[in-house]
C-alpha cells in the first residue's frame, strides 16, 4: 500500500514540472478533438455542398481560362481552339514535400465531329506530373488542347501518360502574326499560365484519372458517358464554361 501510494505521489508530482508529459498529453487530446469534430462535420454536411463544390470547380475553370486568354501575347490562338477535338483544363498546385512533383483537378470536354457541339463538362484529375511549376509557381492552370484522335486517348480509358504515351508539345501562342495551323501536328498541345513552356518543346506530364466519385454524384454517370453520350447534357454552369471556350474560338 505504500508503495502504490509512492509510486502515485511520484507520478503526480512529475506532472508539476516544467518539461512534464502533460503538455504531450494535452496534445493528444486536442488532436482527438480535432478529428473527431473534423468527422462529425463531415457527416453533418448537407448533401448538396458537394455538388455546389463541383459547380464552383466549374466556375474557376471557366474563369481561370478567360485569365489565362486575357493576357495580351500568351493567348491561346483562336484558330487551334476551333480546331481542337478536346479540351482539358488543370489547376495544378504543386506539392510542398516533393520536388517538381505536382497534383491537381480539374475538367475535360469534347467535341462532337459531326455537329461541332461540346459534350457536358467531366471531371478529371491529373497524375504525379511536370508542367512549368519548377520555375518558383506554386499554382498554375494548365490548358491542354486534344488535336486529334490519338489526342482523346487519355479521356478514353487505360493508363496512359501525356508525353509518353501519346506525343504532347508546348503550343504555340498567339502574338498578333498569323499562324499556320496546318503544320502542327502534335496530338496535344499543353499550355500553363505558370509559364515555363516553350513553344515546340516535348512535354511530359502525366496521366489524366476520370474522377469517377465526382462524375456519378454530378451527373449519375461515369466520365466516358458525359463525354462522348450526347443524352448527358451540361447544366447552367457547364454551359457557361463551354460559352467561354466558344468565346476565345475562331469564327
């Protein structure tokens, strides 16, 4: 009995010292809270911010590619805009404990060859990949152009890297003299506000992931079906972002 009443003087009196366990203890327990009140607020969440979370991604990528097309010199050319059969715009922000290492999200569209029309907005994300943000960026929105039929492989299922798989180069801007749009032949053309690319200059960049999760709660429907099933169409905003791109599209 003494000795278990020694044993808890000694236990307490410990805790009165200035480098005592009782700050590590109180950090746990504050980390518990933490996560326990990060869980509790996640399932409390209305169902429906998830969905106003993709509307709003739909939003940015509308608005991020008018930036990108606002800056006088480093547009996109009108020309290759109306060319292209697809279109994936990226915000990639790069990752703080990997170097040259890069995530991100975003959206991709195709158009229809027979009618012109843009399908409904899908939702992609990007793999472990390299697009101009070693220079100090830490963001960057980054635009690639799908030029062909070998450039929609990447939005048509399978694993497949951009600049590896299928051939990527940095495209050419639009500074005011005319471009001859007949000699590119490259499938994707890849543009970054982050800058960093060269015109002509191979890339390689990545895979491109449907986010599925995001497709089915949006729409109810895997990422191939918005894309290339005309019954999926876009909603307010989808239909604003696809009104962007016609709007920076050559007539």
């Amino acid at each position: 009995m003494a000795r278990r009443q020694m044993i808890t003087c000694l236990f307490f009196s410990s805790l009165m010292k200035p480098n005592a366990i009782l700050p590590r203890i109180l950090s746990v327990v504050l980390l518990a809270g933490m996560v326990l009140f990060t869980a509790s607020s996640m399932q409390a969440a209305p169902f429906g911010n998830t969905t106003t979370k993709l509307s709003q991604r739909l939003q940015r990528s509308a608005d991020r590619f008018a930036a990108m097309q606002s800056v006088p010199g480093k547009r996109i050319p009108p020309q290759l805009i109306a060319r292209a059969r697809g279109i994936i715009i990226i915000h990639k922000l790069k990752a703080g404990f990997i170097i040259g290492g890069e995530a991100g999200n975003g959206v991709a569209m195709v158009r229809n060859p027979r009618t012109g029309q843009w399908s409904a907005p899908a939702f992609v994300s990007s793999a472990a990949g390299s697009w101009g943000l070693q220079i100090g960026a830490k963001e960057s929105t980054v635009v690639m152009l799908l030029m062909n039929e070998a450039g929609l492989k990447p939005l048509q299922g399978g694993s497949l890297n951009i600049g590896v798989n299928v051939a990527a180069t940095a495209g050419p801007l639009d500074e005011g003299a005319g471009i001859n749009t007949a000699t590119i032949s490259a499938p994707i053309l890849v543009y970054s506000s982050g800058g960093g690319l060269f015109a002509g200059a191979a890339i390689q960049g990545g895979g491109i992931i449907p986010a599925e999760k995001s497709n089915g709660l949006y729409y109810g429907r895997i990422m191939n079906d918005v894309l290339f099933d005309p019954a999926v169409q876009p909603d307010p905003w989808g239909q604003r972002l696809i009104q962007t791109i016609y709007n920076f599209s050559a007539r």
